[in-house]
C-alpha cells in the first residue's frame, strides 16, 4: 500500500508538473498572426492548431507515469526473496 500511495502522489505530482511545463511552453512559443482583414477591436477569437494536438494528453501521461515509477524505484527499498 505504501508503495501504490507513493506512486499516485509522484504520478499526480509529475502530471501536474509537465502540464504547466507545456503550457509555459505553449504560451513561450505563440506567435498570434495579425491579419489585415480583422478589426483593430475584433469580439471573436480564433484558435488554430499547428499539429495533432489529442496526443498531447496522452504523451504526457505517459512521461508523467514512466517519472512515478522512476521515483517509486528510486525510494523504495530492495528486499531479497
């Protein structure tokens, strides 16, 4: 038990950890485009997307799961059988 707890806490440590990072990162990044056609005071706003972004979330449950078990490795103690 001490083990799994150990290991959600890491899980939704890194999680959390790598979701800021990549929005951080996101946001870094964003270059918004100014077009001629649009109003100086325009209501709408348009989001567009550069790449598949639906692996996203998965990719980083996966980083944040393989950096859980890491860190349950890393602090629990190896007992002979």
């Amino acid at each position: 038990m001490k083990k799994f707890v150990l290991f959600i806490s890491a899980f939704i440590a890194a999680y959390f950890t790598l979701q800021i990072a990549s929005g951080l990162v996101l946001t870094w990044f964003y270059s918004p485009t100014i077009d001629a056609t649009t109003t100086p005071f325009a209501s709408e706003v348009v989001f567009t997307s550069a790449g598949p972004t639906y692996l996203a979330a998965p990719i980083l449950a996966l980083m944040a799961a393989m950096a859980a078990y890491g860190t349950t490795q890393l602090f629990t103690k190896k007992t002979a059988h």
